[in-house]
C-alpha cells in the first residue's frame, strides 16, 4: 500500500486521532472492520470531497488513485452528529454538499475545511454548535458500569451513538487486538487465548470476516498472496 501516514492525537476527548496522508501511485488494499466513524477530506485533481464513513462490519477491497491527498478526523466510540446519527451511516459513507471559497456545507450551515493543523479548532466549532455531541452511555455499557435506566434504553442508546450492537462493537475489537498480537509476532494458540477466542477455527472466521485474512496470513505477511 502506496501510503505514508502523519497522525497526532488531539486536544478534544471526543477525537481519537487527525491523520493525513497522500497516495504516491494507484493501487488497492482491504479496508478492515472498524468500531469507529470518521469525517475524511480527499483532494484528487482539484476537486475536495468531505465525507462522514460511518463503521465497517467486515473487511472490503478498496482502490485508490494516484496522487491523491486524504485527511481524517477520527471519533471516539460514543461520540456522534445528531442530525447524522451513526446507525445510519454504518457500511457507508455520505458526502457532504459543498460551498464556495473551499468551503463544505453541514446541517446547512457553511463550514472551512479542516486541515491536519487546524482540526482542534473545527472540532471545537462542531461541539459549539451543538452539532458533536457525547452520550455517555456508550462509556458506561463498555465499562459494565451500573446504568439507571433499562437494558433496552441502554442498547437503544449504545447503537443510536455508535452505529453498532455491543456485541458487533466488541467482535470487532477483539479480531483488532488479536491482530495485534499476530503483528507482534505472539502464536496463534496464543493469540487465540489472549483475545479471548474458543479455538483456533473461532479465530480464523473472525479474522476472515473483520480483517480479510487468516492468521497464517497476519504471521506471514510476504506469502500472504
């Protein structure tokens, strides 16, 4: 893959990472599972494009052009727009109007694009205005903390704000953490009792369904075609 990444943490606890990058040559690659959403600015033969992806459930094949120049702004789990809610963004992507003057338009309002130096600040704008919100529920579930409301409130709560089940959010860590140790070089017996899987062929479907690959593949990278 074609990419050479920047990335930095951010000043806003509802933002797990800003990250930029450029692709040298065209090409493809598996986009793996993810429990997350992000906002992504691409610039590709002068033309920008804002997108909100909301989470992935398995992994996809996506090709990329050359010379082409991404931002990303990735959220935290429990962190959501209202008037996008996730669950409708899960498995796709919307791209937002755009505006003059390098400019895109949200919730109907007129917004400068972020860049990878400035995103604290156009996040900080997004929670200003109402339109970047935390529910923390999401936390408390996670945490099997004690909730005052009942267990369907909670799940209703948990899937309107993260686009995914409890259960569809932790498959998707586990395979995440699994990978992980097989990157680190860990076995795979012993990646199955570390991410807490029931076997080895429990794994293998994991792995296949959330990241595109078997462990051996993960382990043995360079044979992996």
């Amino acid at each position: 893959m074609e990419f050479i990444f920047d990335e930095r943490g951010s000043d806003s606890p509802l933002v797990d990472l800003v990250w930029q990058t450029h692709s040298e040559r065209d090409g493809s690659f598996i986009s793996t599972a993810v429990n997350h959403w992000e906002m992504v600015v691409t610039t590709y033969q002068g033309q920008v494009t804002v997108t909100v992806r909301g989470p992935e459930t398995k992994a996809t094949h996506v090709d990329y052009p050359a010379d082409a120049e991404f931002l990303g702004i990735q959220f935290k789990p429990g962190a959501f727009m209202p008037h996008l809610p996730t669950g409708e963004l899960t498995n796709k992507g919307i791209n937002l109007p755009e505006a003059p003057h390098k400019s895109f338009s949200l919730n109907n309002g007129s917004w400068q694009l972020p860049t990878f130096d400035n995103a604290d600040t156009f996040i900080a704008r997004l929670v200003r205005e109402g339109l970047l919100v935390h529910d923390p529920v999401v936390d408390a579930v996670l945490q099997n903390q004690p909730l005052d409301m009942s267990l369907r409130s909670a799940q209703r709560r948990f899937l309107r704000a993260t686009g995914l089940t409890r259960g569809t959010f932790e498959q998707i860590e586990r395979a995440r953490q699994a990978v992980q140790l097989l990157e680190q070089g860990t076995s795979i017996a012993d990646a199955v009792y570390h991410a807490g899987y029931a076997d080895q062929p429990h794994l293998t479907r994991s792995l296949k369904r959330f990241v595109g690959q078997t462990p051996a593949q993960i382990l043995r990278p360079d044979g992996a075609k």
